[in-house]
C-alpha cells in the first residue's frame, strides 16, 4: 500500500463508523510492514456537507447531487474525467 510506505496524511471517506474504523486499523497495522511508527501517517475522515433552502430541498439533492447545480459542475467537483496516471508522485 502506497499510503503505509510513503505518506504522511491520508484523507478518507467511509459510509459508516465502523468501515472508517477498520480503514483506520488496517492502514496503521499495515506501517510496521515498512518500518515505520503508528503515528508516522494521519488519517483525517472525510464529510460531506449537502445543503438546501429548507431541509426537505437538502434531502433531495443528497438523493439526487445533480439537482444541487449544473451537471457540469457536479463533474468538476467530483473529479470526474481526470485521469490519474496524468499526475506524477
């Protein structure tokens, strides 16, 4: 894992507690394999923030992200077409 060899922060997003938490175990156990301390790498949890005029307008556009903005941009925010063998480490 490249992360548990190179990298000082990760930034992660899981849809419960408990998927984070096992993220969170697993990529702290797999650092000894490199030599490497515990605290060696942070890992910050991801949010999502969905909001609306009202509630019910912030539920829909959980449901539906499109409906928030232009399809577009949607796109753009969520690094849809990037490429990532384009970016070099």
């Amino acid at each position: 894992m490249l992360a548990a060899s190179h990298a000082d922060l990760i930034y992660s997003c899981h849809g419960s507690l408990e998927a984070g938490q096992a993220f969170y175990a697993d990529v702290k156990r797999r650092l000894t394999k490199y030599g490497r301390s515990p605290d060696a790498l942070k890992i910050l949890p991801g949010a999502n923030f969905v909001i609306g005029d009202t509630q019910a307008d912030a539920q829909e556009n959980e449901s539906n992200p499109s409906s928030a903005g232009q399809p577009e941009e949607c796109d753009r925010l969520s690094g849809a077409g990037l490429e990532p063998g384009s970016f070099e480490l």
